[in-house]
C-alpha cells in the first residue's frame, strides 16, 4: 500500500502564490506575484540583528516571545491607538503572522464551528480553516470598492459562528476597512459571542489619507480580539518570520500552548531586533507609506497602459486586476502564459476566491518592488499588448 497523507491535507492545494514564485524564478520571470520586497531592509533593523548573534543570543528565547519584542509591541500598540496591552499576559510571539494566525485558529476554534471569511481572501485562510476543523462562511467583498453587503454580513452569523476573519488593510483588493464597517462586525460578534482574528500586517502601508482602525479599538471588542501582526512587511523581512499575536489573557494561554508545540518560538536574535525596529520613529512609518503610495502609482501607470483594469488599492501593496480584455478562457491559463511567454509573474485570481470560477477574470499584482523591477515588467508587457489583439 502506497503511504498517503491525511484526509484534511487532500482538501487543499499547494500554495499558489509561493508557487508561482517558484515559476518566476525557473522560467526568470519577473517577480510581481509573492510579496515580499526586492530592496533592502533598513540598515538599523540588520545592524541590530548582527549585534543581538554578536552578543550571543542564539539560544530558545522564552516560547511565548523575548520581553524586548513582547514590550515594544504592547508599547506600541497603546501609544498608538490607547488600548491597554500587557506584554507578559497578552502578547505571544510566532514565527510569523502565518504561524500566529493558524495558533490562533487552533487556540480558539473547536472542530464544526463556523468562523466567517471576508471573500476574495489570503489564500492561508483557507487552509488555516481546514486544518483547525472549522467551517468557512463566505461574505463576499464586491467590486469595485469591495464593500460589502451589511444583511449578507448579519445572514453570516449563527449560534455556530465562533470567529470571523478581518484583514484590514486587505490583501489581495487593498481595501481599508472603515470605522463604520467595523462597527457594524462588532456589533454582530457582541450579539453571538464570536471573536474577531484580524490580520493587519499592512497596518503602516496605507494611502490617500486613509486611517488604519484596528477592530480592538471598537467598543466592547479589545477583550474578544485576536491582533495579528509581524515585522514582515513594515521592515521588508518577510523571510525572518517573526511575528505575533495580542489577545486577552485566557485566549493567550490557549495561543501560547499551541504555539509552543508547533514550533517552540521564533528566531532569538531576529526578535531582538525586532525590539529595535518597533523603537523607529514615526517618520520611518510616514515614508514607508509615501514610498509604497508612489510604487502604487508607478505599477498602476504601467498596468493601465497595457489594458488591465485596475482596482485601486487604498492600503498593502498589491493590486487586483480584471483581465477580461485579453480574451483567456481563465486566470490560471493566463498566469502561466504571462511568466512562460510574457516573463512577468503575478498570482491568478481563484487563489483568493473558494469556488475557483468567482476569481477566473482576476489577477494580483505585487508592487513591493524597486523601480527597475517595475519597469522591466512594462517592457515585458508589451509583448501582451500585441498578443491582446488576436
Ligand atoms: N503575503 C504575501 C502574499 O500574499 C506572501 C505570502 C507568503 O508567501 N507567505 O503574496
């Protein structure tokens, strides 16, 4: 008998995303697909990493997090936004926010219970689901402006209804959830008891005068609220994974279990410098989202030009296309023919979408990328323009 894998890892693929970097570098295609940066991160944060492996620190740091890190993300996020966040009760630190949301998941979500997922996703989420043994509801982000309906949201909500997931600001469609919208998610997890998991990596990358609200700060919400966040994108580290979770007390306990069985704890001297990071002044923030807002304009330029409708991004760093002008019969079709015969690699809509069809006219575009990048992708294009005419 050939040894086979387990019946929950047959109910989802390989990730499409890490996949289609994988194409990108086996076909040299450029990379807009997986987001991560192609430019240094900044000089401050690797000296601090050097020092902390210099100064010896590369054994197991306490499984649930350094007190440095720990301490300089409650800091933070009080200084911020005013809402109280003990270091030692409330923060556990997770070999990035991948691992952080599925502990979460795992800590807070029995097997059977529903939690609802705001639809195009972050592929994780998906199998984050299946492999905590919960049920995904889908509640629909409709184009252009990704908003969704309010009595599809309240349709959503049940006696089952443990969790619902929020990415704000959103990977793939770059919406910014409003404090309106907000509101009326924690109304509905106050009237059935759910928690709130919120994933909001791209918290600093944000646009157009748009205000990042973190779902804690709502009333009634801080003590049903799981905050997912990492040093990833705010730093361009993606690859030291290291991120982290604040949650309540009781739900920390249960996060900082699971957590210590998968991986024990993330990278000593990287959690170090992490403390180091967080400790940046707010000009470092002011520019990092100036910076992003300009690659934006520039990646949008180029994409409108070579006949891909584009959905604006008001936060993260991606850009959502509709591709039905080139006349493909679907995004996976089109995704390989654009970094095979094109060299440009970007990652096919149905990725973010449960039922594959509802993502077959769309494709996400990264632009997390120097200049040069970009611009070689858009001398690439325009071979696409000709193609587009058959
Ligand atoms: N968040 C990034 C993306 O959506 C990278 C995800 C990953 O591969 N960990 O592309």
């Amino acid at each position: 008998m050939k040894p086979r894998g387990s019946k929950k890892v047959a109910l989802f693929t390989e990730s499409v995303i890490r996949e289609m970097t994988r194409l990108a570098q086996q076909h040299g295609g450029v990379n807009l697909s997986q987001g991560f940066p192609d430019f240094p991160a900044p000089a401050a944060i690797k000296q601090a990493a050097c020092e902390a492996i210099e100064a010896d620190i590369n054994q197991y740091a306490v499984t649930w997090g350094a007190r440095p890190l720990r301490e300089a993300v409650a800091r933070e996020f009080t200084r911020r936004y005013g809402v109280r966040v003990q270091a030692d009760a409330q923060v556990t630190v997770c070999c990035g926010s991948t691992e952080a949301m599925m502990s979460a998941m795992l800590a807070a979500v029995d097997p059977g219970d529903e939690v609802i997922v705001f639809e195009p996703f972050y592929e994780n989420y998906g199998p984050d689901a299946i492999l905590s043994g919960a049920v995904p509801r889908y509640v629909t982000l409709h184009e252009p402006d990704w908003t969704f309906d309010p009595d599809e949201l309240v349709r959503a909500f049940n006696t089952r209804t443990r969790a619902i997931i929020i990415n704000t600001p959103n990977n793939p469609t770059g919406k910014v959830f409003t404090r309106e919208e907000l509101v009326a998610i924690s109304r509905l997890c106050q009237k059935w008891d759910v928690l709130a998991i919120t994933d909001e990596i791209y918290e600093h990358i944000i646009y157009d005068g748009h205000a990042h609200v973190p779902i804690a700060t709502i009333d009634g919400m801080a003590d049903r609220t799981i905050t997912i966040n990492s040093l990833s994108k705010t730093f361009s580290v993606t690859g030291w994974r290291v991120g982290w979770a604040i949650a309540p007390p009781e739900l920390t306990a249960s996060i900082r279990k699971v957590h210590d069985f998968l991986t024990v704890g993330a990278a000593a001297p990287l959690q170090e410098a992490g403390a180091v990071a967080l400790a940046l002044p707010d000009h470092y923030y002011d520019e990092l989202a100036r910076e992003y807002c300009r690659r934006r304009d520039l990646l949008l330029d180029i994409l409108e030009r070579h006949h891909f409708t584009c959905y604006k991004p008001y936060g993260a760093y991606y850009i959502m296309t509709d591709i039905g002008a080139f006349g493909f019969p679907d995004d996976v079709a089109f995704a390989r023919y654009l970094v095979t015969d094109v060299g440009v690699a970007a990652v096919p809509g149905s990725s973010f979408y449960h039922d594959p069809g509802l993502g077959r006219t769309k494709l996400r575009f990264c632009f997390c990328k120097r200049d040069e990048t970009m611009m070689e992708a858009d001398r690439r294009l325009a071979k696409l323009t000709v193609a587009a005419g058959r």
